[in-house]
C-alpha cells in the first residue's frame, strides 16, 4: 500500500520568521491529515521550519541539492548539509531549476544518486511544456526524462523514491490537467519503472501529480490509482492545503 505524500514546494516564498510561524499554524489544523504532509522549503527556512514542526506530522524537505559533499561550489547546499539538518525529502529536476538554472536530465541524475546514496528521498520532477504535449510526444518526452533521471539507481533505492509528474503548461497557470491526462501519464511512468526494474517496485514506487493542485481539485486527482499524492506550489502557502494533506 502506497501511502499518499501532500508535499508543498514553496519555492523562493517565506522568509524564516514567516516559514516558522506558518508551520506552527498550520500544525494544529493537520495533525489528523490522512496523507503524510511535507512542505520543502527554501534553505534559510529549513532550520526554522524544522523547529516549528518538532512534535508534529509536518515534514520539512529542501527544494535543491548539490551533487557534491563539499567544496568551492559558491551558493549551493549539499547532502551532508542537508542530512544534519534532518532533512528526508529533497525535490530535484523542478521545472523551474532546469528552465532558469540550466539543469538536465545529466545533473538531475547525478544528483539523483547523490541524494540516494547519502540516504536522502529525491521527489524527481518531469513534465512536458504545452508545446510537445501539442507535438503528441509527452510520453516519450516523460519516459526519457525519467530514464536519464534515474540512470544507475538500484531497484532497492527506486522503492522508495517518489516521482512528481507535473507538466509545465500547468505550473503556476491555474490550468490543471484533466484527471485523465494527469492519470495517463503517471501511470505511463508506473508502465516504465516496471520495465525498467520489475512489478515490485512499480507497485512501490510513489508518483505524484503537480500542476495547479489546489483544495478544490486535489480529491478528485488523489483518487486515481496511479497518482499517489501531490507537489503543490501556490496552495501550499495557504491554509487550504489542510484540504489537500486529507485529500
Ligand atoms: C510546483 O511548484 O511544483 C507547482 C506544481 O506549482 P503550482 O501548484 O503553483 O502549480
């Protein structure tokens, strides 16, 4: 039994005071959340998030990693870093990383299997933009994100990663993928990972929708059978996303 992730991406929003204070609020109205509840947040507001979620079911996770321990990387945040801040869930490959910080299919699986082998969960991204969902290559265009993503990444580690599909025409827009394009595609990754691995680890893996997930839409996405849960921009800033924590 696959259980049902509500992750929150918050992006470049929240300072630290506000992400602190926001956690501690919303604590109260999720702690009977159905779905294990996660907010990835911007690296200054790790620490502060964490502790105003000691205590609760709230998670906190990063939105990025570097794909080395240490070193002359000016700017970046590495697994050691994020592992003595008790981190678990690191979201890798966003759409918005590859679009405005030039990161491939290349980088996502290196850090892919640095976050992996330093016992990090990556929540890897992939999508297709409005143009090759027109072109009738969103398939291929996901399958191949995916194969490169996660290029040398063991059936046993595949287990316990999670998948966000989230096509960029939805990011953001307001305009959220039918439920049975949604569908489609997640399980098309599902259809792959069994290819790829074996049934097993198919039926572990978790595969998430993103894409202008919200309280209103979340249920009717959350029930299909291959959509395990939700990355969750804009509506993980607000109190609705209790609706989507129980969805
Ligand atoms: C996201 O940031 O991954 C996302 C899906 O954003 P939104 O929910 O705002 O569309």
């Amino acid at each position: 039994m696959r259980k049902r992730l509500a992750a929150g991406n918050w992006k470049m929003n929240m300072t630290p005071s506000q992400a602190k204070a926001f956690v501690a609020e919303m604590a109260e109205s999720m702690k009977d959340a159905k779905n294990e509840v996660l907010f990835c947040v911007p690296a200054i507001d790790i620490l502060p998030a964490m502790e105003a979620a000691a205590g609760t079911n709230i998670q906190i996770g990063a939105e990025n990693l570097y794909f080395e321990e240490k070193g002359a990387y000016t700017g970046e945040i590495s697994p050691l870093m994020l592992m003595d801040a008790g981190v678990k869930y690191v979201i890798i490959g966003h759409s918005e990383r590859r679009e405005y910080f030039a990161e491939t299919d290349d980088t996502v699986n290196k850090k892919v299997l640095c976050a992996l082998a330093h016992g990090l969960t990556p929540i890897m991204c992939c999508g297709e933009s409005l143009k090759l969902r027109e072109q009738g290559v969103t398939m291929d265009w996901v399958r191949m994100q995916v194969k490169i993503g996660m290029q040398g990444v063991t059936a046993e580690q595949a287990k316990g990663m999670v998948i966000a599909y989230e096509p960029i025409w939805a990011i953001g827009t307001g305009v959220v993928a039918t439920t049975e394009q949604a569908e489609e595609v997640c399980k098309g990754i599902r259809e792959l990972i069994a290819e790829l691995y074996d049934a097993e680890t198919a039926d572990a893996i978790r595969i998430l929708y993103g894409g202008s997930v919200n309280g209103k839409n979340c249920a009717e996405l959350f029930a299909q059978e291959n959509i395990d849960g939700g990355l969750v921009g804009g509506a993980s800033l607000k109190p609705e996303f209790v609706q989507i924590a129980n969805a």
